[in-house]
C-alpha cells in the first residue's frame, strides 16, 4: 500500500523500469524466434506486477484527492484511518505531532492497520485529522416486558 | 459499584427511599420554628448520598445507549454496545460469555469498564462473535473542527475585504 508523496513516486519509477524491462524482454523474446503468443507469456509475470503497480497508484491517488468511503464495515477501519490521513493530506510526522507521539509508533499502526489500538484511541486519531466516525450497529429491539420490572429505569430517563 | 440491571434497580430503590427520607426531614424543618444545625447537616450528607447514587446510575444507563438514542455509536463509545447487548438480550453474564470465550465473572469484569482497552481487532471479533454488523459511518473529513472553521471563516473574511466591491460583477473565469 502506498501512504506517502514519496512513495508514489518511487511506485511510478518502478512501473517505468518494469514496462522496460518486459519491452526488452518481448523485443528479445521475439529476436529468439518465438512467436506473439510465447513472447508474451514470458513477459505475463512482469505485465502482472506493473498492473498491481498501477492499481496502487490509482488508488492512492484517488484517495489524495480526497475521496474517501462515506459508509464501510468496521474491520477496514484501521485501513480507512490511513486513508483518511492522506486523503487530509496530513503527513506521518504531522499526525505523530498532533497525537503528541513518536513518528515511529504512527508508522507502526499504519503498517498494522490500526489493529493494535482502541476504539478510544482510534477516535482520537480521527479527531485529530478534524474527521469523525460514527458507527452503525444494529441492535436487536429492545424486549422488555410490560410487567416492567424495570419501571424505575424507564422513569428515570 | 452496579454490574447488572439488578443492581441498578436495588440501588434505585435506595434511592427513592432516600429522596422520600429526605422529603419528610424538610418538610419536619420547615414546621419546626427553628432549623437545628445538626438537621441540617444531615439532609446535607443525604444530598451527597443520592448525589452520589443519582450519577451512578446515570453513568449505567448511559452505557446502555448510544449517546444520540439510536443505533448509531461515536468510535469512541463503541465497546460499550455489548453492555447495551446483553441488556437488550436479558442474557446473563456467563450466558452472553460463551459465544464470546468469556466466562461470566470477566464479562463482569468487562462491563465494569464499558469493554474499554479491547483492540479494534478483537473488537472487530468479537462483534463477529455475537452477530452484530457494525459498519463505519465517516462525517466528511471536508467538514473541519470548530477551530478549522473558524479559521477558514476568518480566512474567507479576509479574502472577502481583500476584494474590491465590483468583484462581485466580474465573472469568475476572467481571473488568471
């Protein structure tokens, strides 16, 4: 997953090289005497790597400029943080500098994906990258029975 | 400490008998030509006792809804829906356990923190766990903090004074 600037760029450095290379590869595949079919199988792992390394690019992109899930299940919270924080366009060590801790430990939770950390301290994060997150749950109805044991609790609210 | 509706409402209990003590002391004060120093006193620590129990049981109760009333839950608060679960279920503790891997005297434990210190991870599990679909709910990141706001209506004053007045006419595209 890309998560800075600086990152992309080398990802974009890395897919020229790559398309090169299976450029040079094919050229030589074919110069070898074989056919359309065969120079390109051998290039079919190279052309993988470089769609996944475009598929990246994109997505990150697509989060650098802002957008961002309204609505997504809870266990891609933590990836969701990150993507807030670039989406916000707040660096690592801006976060780590408004959470009031190391650069490193923001660089650890981004590469768990949060998983480590509370709701609590989760929350936190989104407040500090002025976001909020609500979370949807469904309850079952409450059941209680009109006998109400519970009167006093109902009276009390 | 409450740990349970039971508890809730025993402590309930005590409470109203205490405001009814307390209402029969006042009402004895004020037939009484003069106030007795030591009576008041005592209807003094009474306050602080139902006080003390009135916002006991608010915090309980508080764990048993979201803060808005609905089905929606900040982040932060989020743990405590298993206490709002199980009080919903009217399941007891050892029975709410097992799905969870939990026996009854740690959810116990737990609900005596509002599930606080769970890691989303496990979070994450355990709602698995009981069935609950918890989905994020993201307010627009576009939309900032009071401060952020303040600032950029600061900002956008300072750029509305900036302007001359016909800048209002002059369409926006002639701008370089």
């Amino acid at each position: 997953m890309i998560r800075f600037d600086r990152d992309r760029t080398l990802a974009v450095t890395r897919l020229e090289e790559i398309e090169d290379r299976a450029a040079r590869v094919y050229d030589t595949a074919l110069a070898r005497g074989l056919d359309r079919e065969g120079a390109e199988a051998t290039i079919a792992p190279l052309i993988e790597e470089r769609d996944q390394l475009r598929d990246e690019i994109n997505t990150y992109d697509l989060v650098r400029s802002g957008h961002l899930e309204a609505s997504l299940p809870l266990e891609d919270l933590g990836f969701y943080l990150t993507n807030v924080r670039i989406a916000t366009g707040v660096s690592v060590r801006e976060l780590s500098r408004r959470m009031g801790v190391k650069r490193a430990t923001i660089e650890r939770y981004e590469k768990e994906r949060w998983s480590g950390v509370t709701a609590a301290r989760a929350a936190r994060v989104f407040k500090a990258l002025n976001a909020t997150a609500m979370i949807h749950v469904e309850l079952p109805a409450a059941d209680r029975p009109s006998a109400d044991p519970l009167g006093p609790l109902e009276k009390y609210r | 400490m409450i740990h349970s509706r039971r508890d809730r409402d025993k402590l309930w209990e005590g409470l109203l008998a205490e405001r009814a003590r307390r209402e029969d002391i006042v009402a004895h004060l004020r037939s009484a030509e003069t106030a007795e120093e030591t009576i008041i006193k005592a209807v003094r620590s009474l306050d602080a006792v139902i006080q003390a129990k009135e916002a006991e049981i608010a915090e309980y109760d508080k764990m048993l809804t979201a803060p808005d009333g609905a089905e929606t839950w900040a982040l932060a608060d989020l743990p405590r829906v298993f206490v709002a679960l199980r009080d919903r279920k009217r399941m007891s503790q050892a029975a709410f356990g097992v799905p969870l891997g939990l026996r009854g005297n740690q959810i116990a434990r737990y609900e005596k923190i509002g599930y606080a210190g769970l890691s989303l991870k496990r979070l994450v599990n355990m709602l698995d766990a009981v069935h609950l679909e918890a989905r994020v709910i993201l307010t627009p990141w576009t939309e900032p903090s009071a401060q952020a706001v303040g600032d950029a209506f600061d900002g956008a004053i300072a750029a509305a004074t900036a302007l001359p007045v016909e800048s209002e006419e002059s369409p926006a595209e002639e701008a370089p």
